[in-house]
C-alpha cells in the first residue's frame, strides 16, 4: 500500500510539474514586466540605434522585442575582461540572441548562466589561432570589439553576435537539451536534409556566399548560415534559395518582410 501512494504522490508531481512551472514563470514576467515599462523608452533608444532588424518591426513586434531583451538580460550575468563595462553591452547582446530567437517560444538560453565580454580577440585552448567568441558549458564569450563591428555592418555578411548566438541556440536544444524548442527540434529533420549537401559541397571545394569557414564542420556551417541569413538575406535567398526557405521555417521568421513572426508570448 505504501508503495502505491508514493507511485501516486510521484506521478502527480511529474503531472503537476508542468502546469506550475507554466504559472511560476507567468507570474515573473509579470512582476517585471512593471519594471520593464519604466525602462522601455532607454532600451528603445540603445537598441534601435544598431539594430537594423529592430527597426523594420511594427510597434507592437518592438515593444514584445524590447521585453524579451529585457527579461535576456536579467536572467543573465555579463562578466567584463579588460574591457570597460557600459550600459549598452548587455542590451545589445540580449537583443542580438532576441533577434536570432524571436519567432521561437524558447530563447532564454537557460542553460547559459554567464556571457563574457573580452576586448579584443583572445586565445582559448591549445588552439594557435585567437578566437573571436566562443561557446562552451562554461559560458557564451564574445569579443566585443568583433560584436560591435559585425552589429554595424562594418564587416559584410559577418556578425559575429549572432555567429555565437547560433551555437547557444544549437547548444541548448541539442547538447545540454535543457531549454528545447519544440518547433525548432522537430524543422531541423527538414532543415538537415536542405543544408547537408551544401555543407559537403563546401568540404568538397565548391564556393558559394557562405563564408569557406562554413566547411569546417557542421556546427560551423549553422553558425555561419544565420550570420548571412541575417546579415544578407536577399542575396541568401537568390543563390541559396532551398537553404534560405529552410531556415524561414525552422526559425519561423523571414529577415527580408519580417511577415512570418508568430505572436507569441513573450
């Protein structure tokens, strides 16, 4: 008999898990959501400054960007090394995961408790070559003198921001598995299919808009794709029209008429 109740009492907590997890965090965004509000117009004037993609989103898309850059980075610790710490670090870098991540219900990263932000490039390893950000269990590092230029559009089809933002985003739904996306597991069967014989292609030799670095291995080839996606969507689309539709559906957003963000919560 003892063994049937603690049954019982275990199976309805896995039942009720669910549905308290769901009111737990309803009930904090709400709590700051209030402090969102008074905060809105000073991440508005940050992230519309930089943000292209911010931008070309109607008023009501921005103000549910701005919350999820908002609750981004208060979910977040930002570590600052040899760099001098100011108020628009954070902002730009959560909205940059918000950007990757706006048409998807999952995009905390919840996994990643820590974002460093180094000056300048940095040697991490055994590796000989210096880094200019990285991802690993330990944290999502960036350099923020790369982060800035690939922002501004100082180097073409390159943004290293949502370069790292893409490996957190793979990081979190496949390797620790911790904050997965339902959507975006279940489009990456159909998204594989589409963006594998382009990456063999490339480890083959053949040259197209992607960056060679996208041949190095297939987490690369991801990173790299969101770069251009973002970055260059229209010519993605006319010379890799099949991986350009692929990635429309799997992040269900399309940078050129931003017509397929979802309204979901935020």
């Amino acid at each position: 008999m003892e063994i049937v109740i603690i049954f019982l009492v275990v199976l309805g907590i896995i039942v009720l898990q669910g549905p308290v997890i769901k009111m737990y965090n309803f009930l904090y965004e709400k709590r700051q959501y209030k402090l969102f509000l008074a905060q809105e117009t000073f991440y508005h004037s940050i992230v519309s400054r930089d943000l292209k993609y911010y931008n070309r989103l109607s008023v009501e898309n921005q103000h549910r960007f701005l919350f999820r850059t908002f609750l981004f980075q208060k979910a977040k610790k930002f570590h600052y090394i040899e760099v001098q710490e100011s108020a628009e670090m954070p902002i730009l870098i959560s909205a940059t995961a918000v950007q990757l991540t706006f048409g998807l219900e999952k995009y905390q990263f919840n996994f990643f408790r820590d974002i460093h932000v180094v000056k300048h490039d940095y040697h991490y390893g055994f590796y000989s070559r210096p880094f200019e950000g990285h991802v690993d269990h330990s944290g999502i590092y960036l350099s923020w003198d790369k982060f800035i230029k690939g922002l501004r559009g100082l180097t073409p089809n390159c943004n290293m921001g949502l370069h790292e933002m893409g490996h957190a985003l793979a990081y979190v739904n496949f390797i620790s598995q911790t904050e997965e996306d339902k959507h975006f597991k279940k489009e990456w069967k159909n998204f594989s299919p589409v963006a594998r014989p382009i990456f063999e292609s490339m480890r083959q030799g053949v040259k197209n808009l992607l960056d060679s670095y996208a041949g190095t291995n297939y987490q690369e080839f991801w990173a790299v794709s969101v770069e251009v996606f973002f970055e260059n969507p229209v010519r993605m689309r006319h010379d890799l029209p099949e991986l350009y539709a692929a990635m429309c559906t799997l992040l269900r957003q399309d940078p050129i008429h931003l017509l397929s963000i979802n309204k979901l919560a935020a």
